[in-house]
C-alpha cells in the first residue's frame, strides 16, 4: 500500500482559461481575439530531453498561453503548374460521415467537409494536413464537422508554437465553435469565419432565399477565387405569431451552401515576333506582358497591350460542389440565379467563355433521383459530374486498408475474438448495380459524364492538357485470400497457430461441461465468486447471448492507421448495449464491426452512455452519435438516451443542440458514484416516509453525502469540484435518476456505479454488474461485473471498485520503462495496469489505450500476463470466452513478431507527424 500511497500525491494539470481578440469585420469572427517530456531509448536504455516537436498540453486543449495560434504564411504561386480535385473517401465504406474533397495547389490546399475520421484518414494516405490552408463546411451538422475537434487539436500541438487554419461555414457555424470552446482553446479556434445571414435567436424567421441569392467571395487571389451560395430550404418547422399566423422558423444547421471554385485563365502563348514588329527589345517588358501588363513600345510611340502579342487565352478552370441534402433545399437551389452563368444550355450561353469543368455532388441519393434535381444537373451538361454522395458501391472496400489488413489476419489466427468485418457479408455491390447512380442511369442520359465518386478518385485542373479524371491513384481492392497468402508467407509457423488457438476453444467447452458446484469451504470464504476451478461462479451456464465486449479504439491521444480512439461497446444483445466512451470515429468503427445495417441497430438499442472524462479523444464521436439515432428513430416513439459524463461535457452537448436534436438525457458522473446513489435513494425513501421533510435542513447533510472520499474536504481533488455550479440542485437530479435506474433495470444491470480516478478534473472509471440469474435447477448465479478504469494513474479507489470483477478493462498507455511518463502525464504502464487487476482480484485484465508510439502492439513482459490480454480494434470478446482469452495472446504476439514494436519518438509526437505525413 505504500506504493499506493505515492499515487495519491500526482499532480492534476491545471485547465488552461479562455482569451478573446477583436473580431474580424469582413466576415463574422467566430472566435475573438510545460515542462519539457523526456524520450526513453529502448536500445541504450538512456533517457534524453525531446525536442518539443508537440505540445500535448495543447493538443488536450489544455495550454494556458493566451497567444492565437498563427497561420502559416505561403508564397503564392500564380502559374501552378499543378492543381487537382480529390475525393477523400471519409465515411464512403461506412456511409457514416460525409465525403472530404481535396483542392490542390502547389502552395495551397483547400478541403471541403472534416467528417469524422478525416484525420486518420491523412494518416493512412499520407495527406499533410499541415499544409492544409482553408477548410470549408458545406453544412454545420455531426456528418461534416465531426473531425473538426481532433483535426484542431492536432494542429494545435505542431511545432513550438502551435498552429491553426481557416475554417469557413455558414452563419451558423459559430453555434459548433460556441460549443468546441468547452474542450478546445480559444487559440486554436481563432481563425474561423462564418458568412451568410445572421439569425436572431429570440426572433428566427427564415430570410427569403432571394436574399440569399448573391454569392459571396470568401478567397479571390491570384491562384483562386472561391465563393459560396447559401441555400436556406423554405418548407421547415413553424412558429406561431402573435397575429395567429404561422410563420418559417429558421434552426442553426438548416442552411447549406453550393461553392464555387474559379481557376483564372490560362494566358496565350507569348509571341516574340509579333513583340518585335511591335518594337519591343527583349527584355523586362516581355514578362510584362506574360503577366498581363501593357507597356510602351521601345522604338514606336504605342502602347503594346498582352491580346497584342499573346495568342488566344484558354479559360479557368470551374468547379461547383453542390450540397443539397433535402428536397426543401432543392426548391432554393433552383432558385438561384447566379449560378445560370455557368450554364452551357444552347439557349444560354454563358458570358466570356465560362463554362463548368466539373461539377461535385455531396447530394444524397434520395433528392439525386428527383427529376428536378436531374433537370437542373442537365444545366451544366458538358461538365464532368462526380456522384459523392454516399454511393452504396463504396461500402464493400475499406478505406483503411491498413487497419483492414491488420483485421483480416487477426481473424484468421482468431475469428472467435476478431469476427469477420460487417462488410464481408454484403453482396457484391458492383455487380449488383445497387445504388443510386445504378438505378438512375437512364435519367443521366442527357448529361455526357456522370460516374460514381471512387476513393482517391482525382479531376486534373492544371496542366490543362492533362484535364480530366485520374483514376491512377484509387486504391486496388485486395482480395482476403492474399492477405492470407501474404502472411503464411512471412510467418509460416502461423498456419501451425490456428489449430492451436481453435484447439483451446475446444478444451474450453469441455472444461464447461466439467463445471461443478463450489465444494471447498475455504474457497467459498476467501473468494466466494470462484468455483472450485478457478472459473468465477458468474460464468456457469452463461450464454453467448448474454454479453459481449466490444473494443472499438484502442489507442490514445490521436487515432493512427491501426488504432482509433476510445470506444467500448458493450453488447447486451436482446437487451440492448451501452458505450463506454465515445471517441471521435466510433460510429463508422461500429459500422465496420457489424455491417451499415447491424451498426444501424445497435444505435437504435442504446440503453446509455457514459463519458469517463473531458478529453477529446473520448466524446468526440458522441454527437454523430446521437445524431444517427435521432434520425434513425425520427417518427418512432421512443425515449431519449441516457448520457452519463463530467459536467463539462454537458456544457458541449447543450451548446451542440443549437445545430442539431441529440434527443438524450444528460446526467453528471458523480450523481453515479455510490455515495451519491445512496444519498439520493436515502433521499426518496425519506420522501416517502414523510412529506414534510422536503424543506427541512436535513437536505444539507444528504447533498454532503454526494461526494465520494476522493471529493471530501480536504482532499487533493476537492477544489476542482467545490466550483459554481457544483451544488446539487435535487429537483433537477432526482428525475434524471429515476430514469437512470429504469434504463439500468432494463439493460439487466443491478448497478452502474461511477468512481473518482487520479487524470484530470472530473475523471472517472466506471463498474457495471449484471442482476443475478437462475438456472435449470434454481440455483442462484450471480451477475457479472464489468469494470472500466477511463485514464487514471493507479489508485485505491480503482482497486476497491474493481474487487472481485470479470473482466477488468484498464488503460496502458505507456510500457513499464517509461513510468516518470505515466506518472507526469496521470497515465497507467502496463504492469501497473496488470497489478490493478491482481491487487483486485480480478479473473481477467483487458488492456487498453495504447500510446500510439506502439503503431501495432504494445511493449509487454509476457511473464505477467497469465490472467490478461491486449486490446486491438474491433476485439470482440464474449463473456462465454473469457477462460480463454489470457491463452491467446503468445499467438497474437507470433502475428506481429516480424514489426518494429516501438517507435523512439513521443507518441504525440508520432501521430502528429505520422498526420503530417
């Protein structure tokens, strides 16, 4: 306990405070105006400073520095030899997020949409996303924004000074910044703008879409102007006026917008003859006029203008991306009238040459197959037209392909916990012709191009002899059988391995069917929930159906190309599930482990989830979310979902609301501890006995009784807690508990108990034990118990919550070497993690939350691991399996014994530069 004891003494990093700066005029501002970490090297067992490449108290939003993050300045190059559009297939296998579209130039790049998993999708392909200059929102909702957090706080972190980047987006962008200010410091923000109408809060009619109808120039440079229609749908919700009218009411997140992206001309070709007929010397002058200047003539009083001496000038280049997620915003679409210009009808032919190049379409298949939107398509017929709004064919390939590589060889050692991706089992989508495109190809007939958007897929803008689609770079589909093939070839002792691991499936079942009643006193006394062998008495006759755990991320900080952030997904099958955390991505890796249909389902069957603390990379992926379910149940009666998470978090969502309906029940953390629980249930069997009570001072003496020890006076915790608005208002509370124990009760839970962990202000584990159960004979079995550390150092209140468990699930962040990390960084090494568990006595230790320096699988000293195991993304572990899993984890080891198991650099600083690269 003296080690223990130590623990309690971590420091808590202190959260950083907001800071303003004068807003932009131009446009609605929508933001106004550490000690270094050493590196440890595993070859000469020396610890040395590291170069402060990355500043991970800023990436966690939790730097106090008061100075806006700056832009990085570049040189503009007007004659681009290079620039090309490009579909970032974000969402496209899971049809969870919207697509990304890449517009490059030499020195500049623009993107369009930051769903979620844009950031590890950089990762994988290797897109700089420090050299991304502006990010435009076709829409401010979940699908288009979700990436948005991680993607700032990455780029918060680069290099000593941290860095930022313009973010665009329609007025009512700055509800989504509003609610980022929780989390994310005020500097990262500062560069974003919104454009379009403002709409008063306490009156919000709807503009009339004429209104709306002039473009607005957000970037007019020498390289590129950019410009944006705001379409406002005209058939939303209703207000009741005084005059007994009813009139529009405008919601933050309605507005879309269609961008127009201009390429200036390209310049004739310079003629030196015709310069010297016209009595220029060769010279100056002669760039001049290739820049488009008028100069005097050397030997003849003239002045030489460039149509003199240049040949015939060739267009720019034209793209629209055109978003029109409903049928209510096609009817403002089609009343706009600045994009007629465009038009290359016969009948209109545009002004000056300007024709559209190409047209991108982030349209959902439901309003693309409206004849009206096919009508106005047909406007801009000799355009090339890239369908990317959620095509069906896209589903079947992955666009991790690495993750994916690395999923299809875990299933092959081990299909009873890495399952076959939801993916495997849709038919063939290509061949089926499923999707829109497919089914409306007869209605395209008037349009000369039209195709599917591809992952990767490229438009080539300049040089202009090469203009057109470039498929080079779409990734190839690899077949599983080569995936195979490929690994039996590297590793042929793998082949050997899989008999062995379906072998202890085998001795498992018959040990099972050798389970019998406790018999040994003692045993009974000291851990009474064993049996005799050893296996806990929760686990007899459990069935399949019963539970399964479901890691979803595994990594930590940042997700990289094989492990996404934190998510657990806890399947309880006919009664539901619940997410224990929800990072950023969780929503598209739940969609990869069950299939688009299976994930729909399991959304739809949330009974509640919990949010252990503030960092972003564990509640990022919460809105998309409870989004998704929003829309899934929208028309269905149903009852909101139950969110459980530190206060902080409540402040996000509640700001988040403006934008879209997240229809869920928020209640803070330490309402769920047990002392807290038992106060309030003290409090109500008190009401009952007597009325008079409820405004007697008694009620002093129960709100003390919320705060569990850690939180007690005195304590090292209590000045984070003891802050306005931490009082208990019960009136508010007691309902949002009432609630809570039905949920509870209607997952088969008997509790979900949250308790005080050493990380950051308001950090939490959790425990979730399962009601008892009867069996054939009417014996009693009790339920299981499920524990989950979230990111604390080790400490009491961990053990003391995890005795007994199942299944205990403990983040390790760091391998044991680097322990002066883990602890200046409140995080856990693996071994600490695996003493949590013994010191509990705990039957099974999951592993968790690996620094992403461990790209694969983390660095462990397997002589500990006889009741543990290690996490990897998409592990499905079903409680029936748990005698199991410890035997597996030598073969997991063999999968990976040809990779590099450690990368020197700071894990930060890894998934920074691996982002960046």
């Amino acid at each position: 306990m003296a080690q223990l004891s130590k623990f309690r003494h971590c420091l808590f990093p202190s959260l950083s405070s907001p800071f303003f700066s004068k807003p932009s005029l131009q446009f609605h501002s929508l933001i106004t105006a550490s000690a270094k970490p050493h590196r440890y090297n595993l070859r000469t067992k020396t610890t040395t400073p590291m170069d402060p490449t990355f500043n991970k108290r800023r990436a966690q939003g939790r730097d106090a520095s008061k100075k806006d993050l700056p832009l990085k300045v570049r040189k503009l190059n007007p004659i681009n030899t290079i620039s090309y559009l490009q579909i970032l297939g974000t969402g496209m296998d899971t049809q969870d997020t919207s697509p990304s579209v890449l517009l490059f130039f030499d020195n500049q790049r623009f993107i369009f949409n930051a769903g979620e998993g844009l950031q590890r999708f950089c990762t994988e392909h290797k897109i700089k996303l420090s050299k991304i200059d502006h990010i435009f929102l076709s829409r401010v909702c979940s699908e288009t924004a979700g990436g948005l957090p991680g993607l700032l706080l990455t780029l918060a972190g680069m290099g000593e000074e941290g860095m930022s980047v313009n973010i665009w987006g329609p007025s009512d962008f700055k509800y989504l910044v509003d609610a980022m200010r929780s989390f994310i410091p005020n500097a990262a923000m500062v560069h974003t703008k919104s454009f379009g109408p403002i709409f008063n809060t306490d009156e919000p009619t709807v503009p009339h879409q004429s209104k709306l109808l002039d473009p607005i120039v957000l970037i007019d440079d020498e390289v590129v102007k950019i410009s944006a229609t705001i379409l406002q749908p005209n058939c939303i919700e209703t207000l009741d006026s005084p005059n007994g009218k009813k009139k529009p009411v405008a919601k933050p997140g309605d507005m879309s917008v269609v961008y127009v992206c201009e390429l200036p001309e390209i310049k004739g070709k310079f003629d030196p003859e015709k310069a010297k007929a016209l009595g220029l010397r060769p010279g100056p002058k002669y760039r001049e006029l290739q820049l488009g200047n008028s100069v005097k003539s050397d030997h003849q009083n003239i002045m030489v203008h460039p149509s003199d001496v240049l040949g015939p000038s060739v267009p720019g280049p034209i793209v629209l991306l055109v978003d029109c997620p409903t049928e209510s915003h096609l009817e403002a679409l089609l009343s706009v009238q600045s994009l007629n210009s465009y038009c290359d009808q016969l009948d209109n032919l545009p002004e000056g040459g300007k024709v559209v190049t190409c047209v991108i379409h982030l349209t959902p298949a439901s309003v693309v197959s409206c004849s009206n939107y096919q009508k106005w398509m047909r406007k801009f017929g000799s355009a090339q037209h890239i369908m990317a709004g959620h095509e069906k064919k896209n589903v079947e390939i992955p666009i991790l392909k690495a993750s994916a590589r690395i999923a299809t060889r875990l299933n092959y050692l081990c299909p009873q916990f890495f399952p076959a991706p939801g993916f495997w089992s849709l038919p063939n989508h290509n061949s089926s012709k499923i999707g829109s495109l497919a089914s409306s190809e007869g209605s395209f007939s008037e349009i000369s191009e039209v195709i599917s958007a591809e992952n990767l897929l490229k438009f080539t803008l300049r040089p202009f002899a090469h203009l057109g689609l470039d498929r080079s770079y779409i990734p190839t589909t690899v077949a599983t059988s080569e995936i195979i093939d490929e690994l039996l070839s590297e590793i042929p002792e793998v082949s050997e391995a899989v008999k062995h691991v379906s072998q202890l499936w085998q001795e498992s079942s018959q040990t099972k069917e050798d389970l019998t009643p406790v018999v040994d006193r003692k045993m009974m006394i000291e851990e009474p929930w064993l049996c005799a062998n050893g296996i806990p008495a929760c686990l007899e006759n459990i069935r399949r159906d019963d539970l399964e755990i479901v890691l979803l991320g595994t990594g930590s900080s940042q997700p990289s190309k094989y492990r996404n952030v934190s998510s657990i997904y806890i399947n309880l099958f006919s009664k539901g599930g619940l997410l224990l955390d929800c990072g950023e991505g969780t929503l598209g890796q739940l969609k990869r482990r069950y299939g688009v249909t299976g994930a729909d389902d399991a959304v739809r069957t949330l009974r509640c989830i919990w949010i252990s603390h503030i960092h972003a990379d564990h509640h990022t992926g919460l809105a998309r979310i409870l989004a998704r379910r929003c829309d899934l149940l929208r028309g269905v009666p149903h009852e909101p979902v139950l969110v459980i998470g530190p206060r902080q978090l409540k402040r996000y969502l509640d700001a988040y609301q403006r934008l879209e309906d997240l229809d869920m029940l928020f209640l803070d953390c330490k309402h769920t501890t047990a002392a807290s629980l038992d106060a309030f249930e003290d409090d109500f069997q008190g009401n009952l006995a007597s009325s008079q009570n409820l405004n007697n001072n008694n009620g002093d003496s129960n709100a003390s009784k919320v705060d569990s020890t850690l939180f007690a006076k005195g304590s090292r915790m209590q000045s984070y807690f003891k802050r306005p608005g931490s009082p208990v208002d019960k009136d508010a509370v007691s309902p949002i508990l009432k609630k809570f124990k039905e949920v509870i009760q209607e997952a088969g839970l008997k509790a979900l108990i949250s308790f005080p962990v050493v990380h950051c202000p308001q950090a939490f584990g959790v425990v979730l034990k399962a009601e008892e159960r009867t069996n054939s004979v009417g014996k009693v079995i009790p339920g299981w118990k499920i524990v989950y550390s979230g990111d604390t150092r080790p400490c009491p209140e961990l053990i003391e919550a995890s005795r007994g468990a199942t299944v205990l699930i403990h983040e390790a962040t760091f391998e044991d070497a680097m322990v002066e990390e883990a602890i200046a960084r409140n995080h856990s090494t693996t071994n600490e993690a695996i003493e949590m568990g013994d010191s509990a006595n705990v039957y099974r230790t999951v592993l968790t939350h690996f620094s992403q320096r461990y790209p694969k699988i983390p660095v462990f000293d397997e002589t500990h691991m006889h009741k543990t195991c290690i996490a990897f993304d998409m592990m499905s572990i079903n409680v029936a399996d748990l005698q199991v899993l410890p035997k597996v984890l030598p073969y997991l080891k063999l999968l990976f014994k040809n990779e590099m198991m450690v990368d020197e650099s700071d894990d930060v600083v890894e998934a920074a530069v691996t982002s960046a690269s």
